[in-house]
C-alpha cells in the first residue's frame, strides 16, 4: 500500500472513531482540528521529542499519559511552543474543552500542536470549532485527519496494515505529518497509530519504542529537531483474543507489523521533505558497533555539500567521502573504506574506484531515489538512514514560512 496514495486507502480500526473541523487557526479554508476518540478500556503509549526547548502540550500529554487516555486533540497552524505558563494554560483548557463535550475527564485527553512556533494558541477559535469535530467523529475519519494535521506537508500519509493474531483478523492504521523540521531525536514529527489488537501497557510502550528507533529516528531532512515531536500508538483491544505481552508467541507478528507502518510513514515524511526532490538512503556497513554506523550515516546525511549535490545530479563524490572522514571515528582507515551510488562503485580502499566514470554517476543521481552504500571495513555494525536533497525551494519555502 502506497503510503502516499491519495485518496488514502485507510482502514478503520475497530474501537477507533475520528472527526475533524476547521477552526481557522492559520487558514480559513481549510480543517485544521483533529479529535481522535478510543473506547473505554484502550491503552495508550508514547514517545515524545527530546527538544529542550519543549512545546507545552507535549509537557501536557507527558501528564496525561499516566490517566489511560482515550482522547487525542490535534491542532495544525499552531505550535504552542514558546509560550511559557500560558501555553500550559492553554493546552490544559482544550483539553478540558473537550473533555466537556465528551464526558470525560480533561486527564483523558492527550493534546498535540503543530505550527508556528511562538504564538499563543487560539483557545476561543478551537473551542469554536469542537463541537464539529466531536460530531464528525466515525470510523473512516483517518483519512480526514490526516489532512487536517498537515503544514507544509504537499500530501497527506497514511497507511495500514492487516494480520491474523490467534485466528482473529488485526488491523494497524497510522497517519503522519512532516516535512522540515525533521532529525532522528524521537520522533522528529507528529505520527498517530492505532490497532484493534489487545496489548498490556508496558508492552505497547516497549514496541512503539522499538518500531520508532527502527524507523522515525532513521530519518532526517534539515537536522533540525522540533519542539512538538511525538508519536503515538494505541490498542483498543476491540478485535478480541487474548492481550499481548512480549511473552506470547504472536507478539513479535504485531511488532514487526508496527513497525512496517512507521517505516512506510518514516519514509513518506522524507520523500516529502520541503522542497526534496530525490529519497536517498544511506546505508553503512562493516562498522564497529551502531553508534558508529549512525555517526557516520548522519554525517553523510545532514552534509549541505552532499545533499546539494544529489539535487544538481553532480556525482561529487568526494563530498561524501569527506563527510564520511569527519564523521569523528576514533581510529577510522580511510585506506579501507568504499562507497557505491546503487551499483555503481564510486570509491575502492579510500580512493576512485577503478573503471568509474562520471556518466555512470550522473545516471544514478539522476533517478529520485538513490542508495548510497558505505563500507567501512572495520567491523559487523551496519545502519540504514533516510533522507532527501536539499534544493532552492527548502530554503523558499521556511524562508517565507511566516508570510
């Protein structure tokens, strides 16, 4: 399935209802509010950005995680980042908002923004515009609210995924928006998941882990990582059979399944990094453990030379193995290191290969998406990274961000 496909092919997941409304926050014409509804007894889990500089209804969600949410209220054109003790205010009133016109509790609610950073959140706008989203809310509403969660995204993402768990059908659906902003330190997005399997709590927790490290933090665009970063999956257990845990011979079956729905969206995010043109995936082998495999993918990966020059096609190899010489490997040989562009080899024992040629280069940089392989001869260690090329519109587009 086609994560960017639109319209989305999305499949509900039993226990799982969503609405969306337009409160006009940064555009009139357009929605831009998500509530997201799960049945009683749903257990929730999730990740959150590692930003210091921490927007407040992540500071909120962190609070409320602990209640067994069942309620997510999701806001595009507005980060609520930078805004100190009213942000919190803020956040906490939409959440009692719809806690309101639910019946619920406002600790039930996890809150979500994303947006312009330093401007205070339209309370009255969203408060406008609730009682729309909490009367749309239905089954089929993912695609909607992917939509409705996007900023300078150019398409929605979603996908789903099916299996069969102790002879009962399971569905896992998830929707995501990003598209700057975006380095491996979480989540480095918003991402919302759902299944219908029942899992216990901790467990949930330790598979949404596991699937984001193996996925929404193998991505980069910019290196910038946002202040509004998080990444949620919840199971109603609707499906029925018996709950989960990482002892149960079917567990590793869901895992597995989750984390191919954040890898689709993972990958959805970079091919729509602002301004991309190309996906490029980096992968480092023969590296002495992972970290080392990951410092080098990311020099690669967040080098302005490198990714200029996949934009223009220039097969400049030298830039990458520049990036790979200061990546800060303790001991590094660069006497052993290859590289190839798909099956091109571009460099042998730290130096041209012998037999290329720029044409062939140029041929590969000219596709739009482009493996980059790198071989650095020193030990089992290997790590894929994902991201994209880096052209005049990137800078256009967070140039006039706020115009």
């Amino acid at each position: 399935m086609n994560p960017v496909d639109d319209p989305l092919p999305l499949l509900p997941v039993r226990g799982i209802r969503l609405g969306t409304a337009g409160a006009g926050i940064k555009r009139p014409d357009r929605d831009d509010l998500v509530v997201l509804e799960a049945e009683q007894g749903s257990v929730c889990a999730a990740v959150f950005t590692r930003n210091a500089f921490c927007a407040a209804p992540v500071q909120v969600a962190r609070e409320h995680l602990r209640a067994r949410p069942r309620w997510l209220l999701i806001n595009s054109g507005n980060a609520n980042a930078g805004t100190g003790q009213r942000g919190l205010e803020d956040a906490r009133a939409t959440c009692k908002l719809l806690a309101e016109l639910t019946g619920g509790r406002a600790e039930e609610v996890l809150p979500f923004s994303t947006g312009v950073i330093g401007e205070y959140l339209p309370v009255d706008k969203i408060a406008s515009a609730l009682p729309a989203a909490v009367k749309a809310l239905a089954p089929a509403g993912w695609a909607k609210a992917a939509r409705a969660i996007m900023t300078t995204d150019t398409r929605p993402k979603g996908t789903s995924r099916t299996l069969i768990l102790s002879g009962t059908p399971v569905t896992i659906t998830g929707i995501a928006k990003g598209a700057g902003m975006i380095h491996p330190n979480m989540a480095t997005l918003l991402a919302f998941l759902a299944t219908d399997a029942a899992v216990a709590p901790a467990s949930l927790q330790d598979c949404l882990a596991q699937a984001v490290e193996r996925s929404f933090n193998a991505i980069t665009v910019d290196g910038d990582t946002s202040t509004n970063d998080a990444c949620v999956l919840i199971a109603t257990g609707a499906a029925g059979g018996p709950e989960l845990d990482e002892t149960s011979p079917e567990f590793p079956l869901l895992a597995e399944a989750v984390r191919q729905v954040c890898g689709e969206l993972a990958e959805a995010v970079v091919r729509d990094g602002e301004g991309a043109t190309k996906l490029i995936r980096i992968v480092v082998e023969e590296a002495r453990d992972q970290a080392e495999a990951r410092r080098v993918a990311e020099a690669v990966a967040l080098s302005p030379l490198v990714k200029t020059a996949f934009f223009a096609s220039d097969p400049n190899w030298g830039r990458i193995l520049a990036a790979v010489g200061r990546s800060g490997c303790p001991g590094l040989d660069i006497a052993r290191v290859s590289i190839w562009l798909a099956e091109v080899p571009i460099v042998e024992n730290g130096e041209r290969a012998p037999g290329y040629t720029e044409e062939a280069g140029a041929a590969v940089l000219a596709r739009s998406d482009i493996p980059v392989r790198i071989n650095l001869g020193r030990g089992n260690a290997a790590q894929t990274l994902l991201t994209c090329d880096l052209s005049y519109d990137y800078v256009r587009i967070n140039a006039e961000y706020r115009t």
